[in-house]
C-alpha cells in the first residue's frame, strides 16, 4: 500500500482577516440615461428604483430635460471607511 500524500500546513489567516468584512458597508447606486442628450449619470438609489423605470419629477444634470431619463443599471459595491477617509 502506498501513503497517504502530505499536505502543506494551511496558513494563519488571523482574526483580522474575518473581522475586516463587517468594517466594510454596502453602497446602492443607479445609473439614469438621458434619451434627450444620451448622458449617462450616477446617483443614489431610492427605494422603488428598477431597471428600465422611466423617471418624473427628475431632470438630467445636463441638458435640464426630464422627459426622457430612464434607469439603466442598479449595482452595489462595498466601501472601506478606512480608505474612504484617505481619499478625503
């Protein structure tokens, strides 16, 4: 019979690296097409937010037509506050 192979030792990933995930918090945005000028812009995401909504009662940043804007895309991405505060 032949043994068993050895493995490596796993590496200490240390409390740090499981802590650091809750440090972190979630940032919603939306991104809102004009069909005026076809700009593309970001803002914060609103409640009753979804793709394809066609919006009333905003105006592009641009062209200062609110017709035609509509949501495009909805994306998240998490935010360090530590880094956050260097870039400030």
């Amino acid at each position: 019979m032949s043994e068993e192979p050895q493995l490596p030792p796993i590496p200490d990933i240390g409390i740090d690296a499981i802590t650091r995930k809750k440090r972190f918090y979630e940032k919603i945005n939306t991104v809102v097409k004009c069909g005026n000028c076809h700009e593309n812009y970001t803002r914060e995401f609103k409640k009753g937010d979804y793709t394809f909504k066609k919006l009333s009662g905003e105006s592009c940043p641009k062209c200062n037509e609110g017709q035609s804007l509509m949501i495009t895309e909805i994306f998240s991405e998490w935010i360090d506050p530590k880094k956050e505060k260097k870039k400030k």
